[in-house]
C-alpha cells in the first residue's frame, strides 16, 4: 500500500500463501489520503490519535509515527499489526493496542473509525470513546459505500454530534462528524441477556448474555438451535473445546449435558469471550470447570489433548466470503484431538465441509441434517 508516509507491505493474519485478500482497502485508503491533505488541509496529528476497527492494522502500521492507539476486537488484528509493524521496522510500542474490553485513553484528539459490520459494536464503542472526545476532536469514519447506512450516520450524530459524508471514491465514503459537547452522554445499552426458548435439549431456558457485536445477539440463530437439539451426548471426565464460541451457549449446554466435563471457550473476538464466560457464569455453578481464551483457534492448545471439538465455523471475513477459518479451524481439530477424539461441525448444506474434513480426518459422517443445515462428524484415528 502506498502512501505519503511510504510504502507498506501488508497482510493479514494468519499468514497464507493460499489468502489473496488484501489487507486493506478502498476505504482504508480514502481516510490516509484525507489525513495527508489531498481534498484540504492536512489533519494534525500531534495529540492522542485513536483508530478504531482497524482491521488488519493497515491504519495503525502507516501512522506508527503518530503513536496511535488502536482498538480492535479481533485477536487476528491484533496479531496482523503486530507482523504489519515489524515488517515497517517499526518498534511495536510505537501503536497502542487495546482490545474492545480494555478501558479508553482519558483524551481523543483524533478519533479515526474503521466502520464495522456490527451496528451494535459501533453503538457500543462509540459510547465507551464519548466521553474522551472534546469539541476540538478531530472524527472520521471510513468504510465501504454498503457498509455505510443511513443508521451508521444516526449514530455519530446521536452520540458524538453533526454528521456529514463525503462523495464515494472506488466506492468507499468518509464520515466528518464534529463533537457536540451538549449532548447527554449515555452509557452502552450493551450487554443484554435473553433466554433461550424450551425445546432446544439441555439449553432450554437457559439465560444468554451478549456483548455487542456478537453473532445473532438479540435471539438464538436457527443454525445453533438446530446443534444445540442434536449435540452429542457423553458421560465421564473429557475435555472439550467451543471452537468459535461466540456467546458460549453450545459449550455451556455441552458442560451441563456433561457434569465431569471441562469446557475450553475459544474466539478471536473478546467481546464473544466476554459473552461466553457471562454466560457460562450465569448457568453453570462450578466456575472451575471452564477456561476462557482468546486466540488464533487452536494453535495455543497442546497436540492430542481434547476429547471433542463442537464447532459452527464462519464462511466469511468481513465482507469476503472464505472457507480459509474453517479449514484452518479443521485442521487444528485435527491437531488437538486425541485418537478417538471427535470434531463435530454444523454448517450450510451447500458449504460442502464433508470434502475437507474426509481429506483431513479420512473419515466424516452425517449425524443429521434438515433442508438448510447438516451435522457432521470427524473421528481422529
């Protein structure tokens, strides 16, 4: 990617030679053109410079030398711009890096907003950030023209003040908004709970929480209703993996269904963690009997040393549609599980999953399946 601040040589995270998705985009490009000064004047970056949703670090590694802080909630970003600044040369301590849960700076100067696909999550931080923003903030959003809705801009003008957009460029847009100090400043909505209807198996009525940004937050998905009513049902001391947990209503539902099991909760996302740990806390007694992580699927967990993987894997990133995290998710399954152990999928029919995990495991079945979603299952021989 280049800039006037240089050229940058960027990826995402994982690294694979396979992804030939960028690491950044139209809109990423947009916003640094803006700050340079193209359309104006050059922005001043000389006070706390906050960039919010940077998605694979793009943003924070070209504006290193302004000591940005970034704050993402993904685990994966945050781990690309690590590898994005050491590839600048870049001393990591140059960027800030908190995550969605860790406490705001006390002072934005420049508020820099990737826009998310969560209108939730947006909601949310852009309340967490309100009150460090002053009257001379500088606030800009970029995103993609079909990310970027008529709701997105209520938001900045409801929480921060006056919002204008810019015209659409390769058909990104800007987002100006100016603080309006008068406004009340109102706390997250988020998390909220909900329970879970009654004829879903061992979940049944049990009480979900969500952070905001969470798949499916405001009521139980159709996919997950449908694991959740054929999850497998074992007895005696195993370990078990949430792989991908989101709020964490399948490991919980796995632990209850299970008294002696111990349930690993995993995600990229913190604010899922959050969600699965509230939700596992809010159901089960015995805090003792689950971990809580987030990270890069399983590549933190030892070889051979999980008795069942559950798993409803992703078939996007961001707006690209990829079978990439899944596979990789398959593949440290593999890794992780002890002979015998199983993996057990559930995804859209059409996904096709069964081709990868006979590739991987040589072996899947279908456990069940209805028109829209199937069940399978991998054995590690």
């Amino acid at each position: 990617m280049t800039t006037s601040w240089g050229e940058f040589a960027l990826t995402r995270f994982p690294e694979d030679s396979r992804d030939r998705l960028r690491a950044w985009d139209a809109s990423d490009e947009y916003l640094l053109r803006h700050l340079e000064g193209i359309d104006g004047e050059p922005t001043d970056l000389s006070g706390t410079v906050v960039v919010l949703g940077d998605r694979w670090g793009a943003l924070a590694t070209t504006l290193a030398r302004h000591r940005p802080v970034q704050i993402t909630d993904s685990y994966l970003g945050r781990q690309a711009t690590r590898a994005n600044l050491a590839r600048a040369g870049v001393d990591e301590d140059a960027v800030r890096l908190l995550s969605t849960r860790d406490t705001p700076p006390e002072r934005i100067d420049v508020l820099l907003v990737r826009v998310p696909k969560s209108l939730a999550l947006l909601e949310d931080q852009l309340r967490r950030l309100a009150p460090a923003v002053h009257a001379g903030t500088v606030v800009v959003g970029t995103g993609m023209v079909t990310e970027i809705h008529t709701s997105t801009l209520k938001l900045f003008e409801q929480i921060l003040g006056p919002t204008r957009t810019s015209l659409a460029v390769k058909k990104a847009r800007l987002i100006f908004c100016t603080p309006d100090l008068r406004l009340a400043r109102t706390a997250s909505p988020w998390p909220r709970s909900y329970a879970l209807p009654t004829d879903i198996g061992t979940a049944s009525g049990l009480t979900v929480t969500n952070h905001a940004g969470i798949f499916c937050a405001e009521r139980l998905d159709i996919g997950t209703r449908f694991f959740l009513r054929n999850l497998p049902r074992r007895r005696g001391p195993e370990r078990v993996v949430d792989l991908g947990c989101g709020n964490g209503v399948v490991g919980t539902a796995a632990a209850l269904a299970n008294p002696e099991a111990e349930v690993l909760f995993i995600d990229e996302s913190y604010q899922a963690v959050a969600s699965a740990e509230a939700t596992f806390r809010a159901n089960v007694e015995t805090a003792a009997r689950a971990e809580f992580r987030v990270g890069d699927g399983l590549s933190g967990v030892p070889a051979a040393s999980v008795d069942l993987v559950l798993n409803n894997p992703p078939f996007h990133t961001h707006q690209a549609m990829t079978d990439a995290t899944a596979y990789r998710m398959f593949a440290g399954s593999r890794e992780a599980l002890r002979p015998g152990g199983e993996l057990w999928v559930i995804g859209n029919r059409h996904l096709g999953y069964h081709v990868k995990l006979r590739r991987l495991f040589g072996n899947c079945e279908v456990v069940t399946s209805d028109p829209k979603f199937v069940i399978l299952r991998a054995v590690k021989r």
